[in-house]
C-alpha cells in the first residue's frame, strides 16, 4: 500500500527519537500508517474540520488525520519525549499541526479550535474514561464538538453502548446514549499496539445530536443516574432515597416499580424519572 505522507516510518521515528513506551502514561502505540488512517477516517469526512487530538505520542494517529484531511489538528501530549517527532510533522504539514505540552486533564483546548470539531485520539487508558465524561457532559448542548471518535479498552467501549439488562449498562451508556448516538466502528486485537496491552481495544463513535432524545435537566439527570448505579445491585426505592424522600411516588408517577434495579431502566426511563425528581 502506498505511504500516507513522505516523513520516516513510525518505528523509525521511535528509534531516532529514543521514545521507549512507559506504562505509566499508558503508552501502547499504533505504528502501522494504514491502520491509523483507518481510524481517522472512522471520524467521518474531516475536509474543513479542527480535531483535537489528545496523546499523540509518535504521532501515527496525527499522520492519519492530517492526511485524512482535516484543516487543523491540534494536538495535546503529556510527554515531553514525543515533541521532536511531532515537530516535523508540523514542518510536513505546515500550518496544519498544533502541538500543546500538558496534561489534557489540566487543560480547556477546545475553545482554541474552530468549528466544527472532532475528537479523534487512542486514549491513554488511564484518562479515557474521565476526558469521555467530560465531553459529554458540558453546559450548553449541542457541545462544541460535532463527534468523537476514541480507542478504548473493549470493556469499557462495551459500556458506552451497552443497552439495559446487560450487565455493561450503567452511568457511561446513559450519559453517551442519552443526547448521542454511538456506536463501536472498529475492533483491534492487543498485537495491533507496541507494545501490546493485556485486552483488546475497540474504536467508539459518538456523534452529538443537536438536542436530547428525551428531555430531561441534565444536572439532575446526572444525579439520578450516578445514585442509582453507585449501588446499582440495591433496588432503586433504597439506592435513590437520598435524591428525595418521596423517591417512591416519583418512582410511581414515571411507571418504575420501587423494587426494580438501575441496570433494567432504559434511558427514557431515567429521564422521566429526572423530570419528576425535578419537580419534586
Ligand atoms: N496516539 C498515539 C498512538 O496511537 O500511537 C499514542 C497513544 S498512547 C495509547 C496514549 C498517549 O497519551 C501517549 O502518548 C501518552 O504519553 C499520552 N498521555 C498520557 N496521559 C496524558 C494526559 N493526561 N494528557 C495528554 N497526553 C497524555
């Protein structure tokens, strides 16, 4: 298969720039060019998009957003290590690449982009799952982004689609499911990284909807949804008595029966059942 762009293959770049994986930044890397592009492309036509992509490491990612298209990327690395590497690939892409040092926890790069947006990155896993919630939990909807388009380990991609009755049903598949679309686009085996993780990896898309599928405050919503799957084994009249004390006649009032558990609640359910806690 063709070359992506005309810069060093990534085992290259790692030699030359001394970028041994330290497990602490939760660094597995994507070394081969056609699949990074595959996954760039996973984030829909990016002609005339900003990404913010989040641990580009090496850059195998960044390399296949750029040549996917996008007009900017910019680009948020912990590691100090990665930033030669990633500086020619700004020079190759010139004016298209920008390289941010720090930690993305620590940082609001999003308003430096323009839109549209998209989020493209391979999460390092120990941050994935905290920079998702954020995302999708900001305070005006529709959110800056358009989509996000992430590599996690399989379980927790399992989670973000995970549909009631299933025991990955919980706090993340309400909040991604409930003004969101998402589905699981790609698969990849732990051989597919350097080095390879213990579990596989999954490739999630989410694409903001320009407004909820059911009305709900999203304050309460949020408070509803973590009460009821922090104890997710105990039936919702104990879990959530703390919300409110008429928890029962709320309950009533949506159709849940008190004795029912969070997991078998559909995302309507929680809605309504936010909009009558609101009330409350
Ligand atoms: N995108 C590259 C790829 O696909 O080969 C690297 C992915 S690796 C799984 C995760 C990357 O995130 C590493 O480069 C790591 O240094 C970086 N990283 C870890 N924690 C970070 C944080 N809090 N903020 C920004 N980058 C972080």
């Amino acid at each position: 298969m063709a070359a992506i762009d005309s810069l060093p293959p990534l085992r290259d770049v790692i030699a030359t720039h001394g970028l041994s994986a330290k497990k602490a930044l939760g660094q597995n890397f994507l070394l081969d060019l056609n699949l990074t592009a595959k996954i760039a492309r996973q984030a829909g036509d990016l002609t005339g998009m900003d990404v913010l992509e989040v641990g580009p490491g090496p850059g195998g990612l960044t390399r296949g957003l750029l040549a996917e298209g996008a007009r900017k990327v910019m680009a948020v690395e912990k590691d100090a290590r990665c930033l030669p590497a990633l500086a020619e690939i700004a020079a190759a892409y010139p004016g298209r690449l920008d390289v941010i040092e720090g930690d993305a926890l620590a940082l609001n790069v999003l308003d430096r982009l323009t839109p549209p947006i998209a989020i493209c990155a391979n999460l390092p896993y120990n941050v994935g799952t905290e920079l998702l919630v954020r995302w999708l939990t900001p305070e005006v909807w529709p959110p800056v982004w358009d989509s996000l388009t992430l590599m996690f380990q399989k379980e927790v991609a399992q989670r973000i689609v995970a549909q009631p009755g299933s025991k990955a049903y919980g706090r993340l598949a309400v909040l991604a499911q409930w003004r969101c679309e998402a589905q699981i686009v790609m698969h990849l085996p732990p051989e597919a990284f350097t080095p390879p993780p213990k579990v596989g990896s999954a490739v999630v898309h989410i694409k903001a909807l320009p407004k909820p599928k059911f009305d709900a405050d999203a304050k309460v919503l949020e408070r509803v949804v973590a009460a009821a799957f922090n104890q997710r084994r105990k039936m919702l009249r104990a879990s959530l008595k703390g919300l409110t004390p008429d928890i029962e006649a709320r309950l009533a009032e949506v159709g849940i029966a008190p004795t029912e558990r969070a997991e078998r609640v559909s995302v309507e359910g929680f809605c309504a059942l936010a909009r009558s806690v609101a009330k409350a």
